[in-house]
C-alpha cells in the first residue's frame, strides 16, 4: 500500500500523535483485489439544507468538537445508520476501545434522516439473485431490524415507531408483472402477506389508484430523524461523536491518518461508513453510484383519506411512487431519482421535483390535489446497477460498508453491526450472508456512464407511467 503525507489545511503544525496501542485482530473477510488509496481530497462532499421536516428546527449537537490532534482505536466515518450500529456494536464487543464516530453533517442531517422512513424487512425481490441470496438479503435485514428495535426499546427511543405493516402496490400492468415477481418471491421465501383487492385498498387507504396489493407486516414506519439521532444519543461514553466535521484527507498506513479540519484524528483501524460517498472517498469508483432521491410532504389534510390513520405504500415498479400517510394526517410522496457526480438535492432540482410530486398527488387524491406542499427535498444515497452492496476489507485495518439500494436502515444497519464483528475479529453467526453478498457490478467511464445512466433513469420513467 503507498504511503502519501497528509495535505494538511491546518495553519498550525501538528502535534505528534500518540502510537495505536491496540494490535489489530485477525481478519475475517477476505480482502478484496484493491485497497483503500490515499484521499487528497474528497470527490464531492455531503450537502444539507433545512428543507426535510423530520428534523423541525435547528438540533441540539450531539457529541463535542475536534479540538486536538487524537488517536483512537477506531474512526468511523460517517453517522448514518450504518456507521451509527457499526457504533453500538463495536462498543458492547470492546468495550475498552476507544471509537470516533465522525460526519460532515449533523446527526440526522443525511440520507439516514431525511428518508421515507420505511425500516423494511424484504422490500424487493431480485429474481436474477435466487431464493438463497434474496433471503439472505431479507434475513439480514431483519437483523438489523431486530437490532435497532432493540436499541430503541432498551433506550425508550422516540421515533413515532408504528408496526402496522406496509402495502406493496401495482398501477398498471407493468406495476402489476413487478408485482406478481414479488409474490413469487415472498412465497419462495416462506414470508407471509396478504391479498388485497382494490376494493379493500380503497377503503383503507382512500386512493382508487391501486388496482392490485398485498399486505406485509414487519418493520416499521417512523420517523427517521429522531430514530438516527436517539440512536447516537443512546451510544455508550466509549464513542465519541464529531459533528459537522469532514474529513478531507486520508492517508492509510500501520495508524491511519485522518484529516479532519485543522486537527488529525489517527487510528488503528478505519470503518469509511459513507454510502453515496465512498466513491468521493476513493472507494468502489463508477461501481457505487451517488444518486439523489426526492420526496415531498402536504400540509396537514382538511380530512384522513381512508379508514387507517397511518400507513405506507411501496411500489414494486422500479420508478414508481412511495406514498405515505403521516400521524399527523399528511402525505408523503418520494419519487423521482437522478444521477449527477456530484449529487444534487439543491433548491432548483427540488422545485422540479415539486411539479412531479404534485402530479403523483393529483393522480392518486384529486380531492387533495391543491394541498400544499410543506417541504420537498433530496438525499443522497448508493446505488449499484446489480443491486450490490459493499461489506468488508480494503486493506489492512481498512473497512467499508455501503449502497444499500433502497432498504439502507434496515439492511445498512445489519451490515454496520456486522462489519463491526469484523473489524473486532468476533464471529457472528450471519456474517456468511455479508460475505456472500453479490459485489458492484462495473460501469463504462464518464462521460458514457453520466449519459447512459441518465438516458435509462428516464426512459425507465416513461415506462413507470401512472406508477409514478
Ligand atoms: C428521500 C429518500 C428516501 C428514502 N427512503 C428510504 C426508506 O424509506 N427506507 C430505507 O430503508 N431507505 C430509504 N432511503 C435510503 C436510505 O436513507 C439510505 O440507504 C441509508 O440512509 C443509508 O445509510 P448510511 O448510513 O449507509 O448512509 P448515510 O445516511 O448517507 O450516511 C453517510 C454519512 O457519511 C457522511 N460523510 C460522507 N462523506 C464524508 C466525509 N468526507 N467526511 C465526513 N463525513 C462524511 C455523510 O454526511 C453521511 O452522514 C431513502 C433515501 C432518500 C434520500
């Protein structure tokens, strides 16, 4: 592995920092052909803005500021819910280590916070994976489901947790071909669902939109932005968390270096948490894929729409609409993806986006087509084209973790509570599903991925049609 300095932004010098003390554990996961190379300068860097109403208002900063140069165990970096039970679970395993966990944002500011809020046990079904893969998907999320629950129970989390299910929904005949794959698939599975017809759909939801669905319990729907910020207030002392500071430099080695703002942050192993921007961080590049996804949310209604006071849709259409109903009688409505390096969720693409949530309002509530929107925003997350993710070792004391296409709370969340087995050189009984995993699949080089990526997003969304 090359060694390079570190591009220091610091206008004072640097303090010698203390040698890792703690001998690195055996690895587990195999190392892949590749390792992480030294970042000068992150590719693109997260970005936020208050237009997402799960975070209401200013929070309070949770954790303190880098004022020194420091050595830890291990940096994480990244406090999304990945990095975040990567967290949790290395401190119960070692419980003397010291953990930095670090982001460029806010807890809560990120993909993690201003998502849909589905903690979802199986969300889609790949057919070209088979059953064993499509269930190891589905059994690690559950993990991850069960983890978090734990978390948020054990520390009386509030995050307008509802365990009433979700509805996966058909439009058209396109809807309808997902729909039945998904079926399938559940039924390979041994997972449960019910039938529902569109009469049943239209009493309970108050759309006649929907012409076929089913049932699934499981998981949640939930605020995300209380849930990844109860979530780093629940970590025990061990963690330190670093808000609002990028990292802008990193130089691997027997201790890592981390620039961080004026300060160095060293450690003897490295967790890069960072989904939609481990590319900007020199890892899995034009394999991992930074798209933005964007969502808008009512006023509250002048009446609830069907018999549930709350409930969620999950379209099985690739493009189509999640539409949810909020506690507080609002819809949410999240579609549209775009591909831009880098990622854009700013007030322009949100004022287009706006127009399409509008039209997806219009065609499932007429009688609500004219509430207006409170908020419309985006978030950025990883995406590969085969639908893969990344789990393990790129290096020595090198980890990653991230795109998790569509299901990142629940499964980011198992795979962060796995890698931090790895990392700790513990076995865990499910670790083998991470391992097995399907890897990123290869894109053609810019400028031919930007224009291929795009030209397929909207020809996929003008066969979406009323799915949308
Ligand atoms: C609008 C929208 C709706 C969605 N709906 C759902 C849903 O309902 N259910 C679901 O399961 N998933 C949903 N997702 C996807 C889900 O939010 C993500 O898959 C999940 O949050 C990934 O978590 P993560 O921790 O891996 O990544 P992130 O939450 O993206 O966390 C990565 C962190 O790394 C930090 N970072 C990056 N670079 C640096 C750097 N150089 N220095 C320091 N920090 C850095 C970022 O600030 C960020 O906080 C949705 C996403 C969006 C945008």
């Amino acid at each position: 592995m090359t060694h390079s300095t570190i591009s220091a932004r610091a206008s004072e010098p640097l303090s010698p920092v203390t040698a890792p003390t703690r001998p690195r554990p055996r690895a587990l996961a195999p190392e892949p052909d590749y390792a992480l190379e030294p970042v000068r300068k992150p590719g693109y860097l997260p970005q936020t803005d208050d237009r997402s109403p799960w975070l209401d208002g200013p929070s309070m900063p949770i954790g303190t500021p880098l004022t020194a140069n420091t050595f830890v165990d291990v940096a994480i970096v990244g406090a999304g819910f990945t990095g975040l039970m990567c967290a949790h679970a290395l401190a119960r395993l070692r419980p003397s280590w010291q953990i930095m966990l670090i982001d460029a944002l806010a807890v809560g500011e990120a993909a993690s916070g201003r998502n849909s809020g589905y903690l979802m046990d199986v969300g889609h079904w790949q057919p070209k994976w088979g059953v064993e893969t499509n269930r190891g998907v589905a059994d690690l999320s559950t993990l991850g489901i069960e983890r978090i629950e734990q978390i948020v129970e054990g520390h009386g989390i509030d995050c307008d947790w509802h365990a009433g299910g979700r509805y996966h929904v058909a439009v058209n005949a396109r809807g309808r071909r997902a729909l039945a794959t998904f079926r399938e698939g559940m039924k390979a599975m041994g997972r449960d669902f019910v039938e529902m017809d569109p009469t049943e759909l239209a009493a309970r939801l108050g759309t006649q939109h929907y012409t076929e669905g089913m049932h699934v319990d499981g998981g949640a729907l939930l605020n995300p932005a209380k849930l990844v910020r109860g979530l780093a207030e629940a970590l025990p002392e061990s963690v330190r968390v670093v808000e609002r500071q990028q990292v802008d430099t990193i130089t691997p080695g027997t201790t890592h270096r981390l620039q961080a703002g004026r300060y160095q942050v060293s450690c003897s192993q490295l967790v890069l948490a960072t989904n939609g921007f481990l590319p900007a961080l020199g890892l899995e590049r034009g394999r991992v894929l930074p798209f933005a996804t964007y969502a808008s949310v009512t006023e509250p209604l002048p009446r609830q729409p069907g018999s549930e006071a709350q409930w969620g849709v999950v379209p099985e259409e690739k493009m189509g609409a999640t539409v949810r109903l909020l506690p507080d009688n609002r819809l949410l409505i999240r579609n549209g993806v775009r591909y831009r390096n880098p990622p854009q969720i700013g007030a322009s693409v949100c004022a287009a986006m706006a127009k399409d949530h509008r039209a997806s309002l219009a065609r499932r509530f007429p009688e609500f087509a004219d509430v207006p929107f409170s908020h419309t925003w985006g978030g950025t997350l990883g995406v590969t084209t085969n639908n893969a993710t990344v789990f393990g070792r790129f290096g020595d004391g090198a980890w990653a973790c991230g795109a998790h296409n569509g299901v990142g709370m629940s499964l980011g969340g198992a795979l962060g509570h796995l890698l931090a087995h790895e990392v700790a050189g513990e076995k865990h009984t499910l670790a083998h599903l991470a391992r097995s995993l399907p890897q990123p699949a290869w894109t053609p080089p810019e400028p031919f991925r930007s224009v291929g990526i795009s030209a397929y997003t909207w020809f996929l969304g003008l066969l979406a049609g009323e799915e949308k």
